[in-house]
C-alpha cells in the first residue's frame, strides 16, 4: 500500500495525527477539528501547486503531510476557528453588509393617474 492509501483509511482527525506522528492536545483538536483538517488541506494544495507533490515520494509525502498537519494544528492552537476563517461562513461574517435596498413606488402607482409632460 502506498501512503496515499493509508491516508485514505483513516477516519477521524486523531488518527492522521497518530499515524502522522503529530502531537495534539484533545481539547484543541475537539474544538476544531474540521478546521484543522481543512486548512492542511489548504496547506498540501499549496504544496501541489508548487510541485512538491508530485516530486515526492512516499517518505518526502509522509514528512510533507505531517509538516502540514503541524502546521494546521498549531494555527489552532492560539487562535479560534472564527479568528481564522477557514470556512465561508466564517469568511462572510465579516464582509460589510450591502445597504438594503429602498423600494421605489412611482406616485403614479399609487394614485393610478399618469402626469403629462406640461402638468
């Protein structure tokens, strides 16, 4: 099996960090895992662009995805998920608010008569 297969096995964030041989406090990862996840993901397409992946083989791979597990988690560490804004949600909330727009009602369309040019 190759590296990319074992990742593909593991189904909770605790288990990339165990296999990845990534330290993490329970709290931290409990509160935002999703988020961690996601931003290593970030990190690794980063990497892909750059050409590192393809580049790499199972060893470079496996030092690249816990660089970037690492890297994700300590984000976390002290910072909150809302600060960082992983997630659209989180990146909406703070873009201003449009105006709201004032519906227009033409006078004539609540008297029913239309105005002529000379009046």
């Amino acid at each position: 099996m190759s590296l990319l297969d074992d990742l593909q096995g593991l189904s909770s964030a605790e288990d990339f960090f165990t296999f990845l041989g990534v330290p993490y406090e329970p709290t931290v990862v409990h509160v935002a895992r999703l988020h961690i996840m996601r931003r290593m993901g970030q990190y690794l397409r980063g990497s892909e662009v750059e050409g590192a992946l393809e580049a790499a083989d199972d060893e470079a791979l496996f030092a690249l995805c816990r660089d970037h597990l690492t890297q994700a988690y300590e984000d976390f560490v002290g910072s909150s998920p809302i600060e960082e804004r992983v997630f659209k949600v989180h990146k909406d909330a703070v873009l201003p608010k449009p105006e709201p727009n004032q519906p227009f009602v033409p006078l004539t369309a609540l008297t029913g008569q239309t105005l002529s040019a000379g009046e």
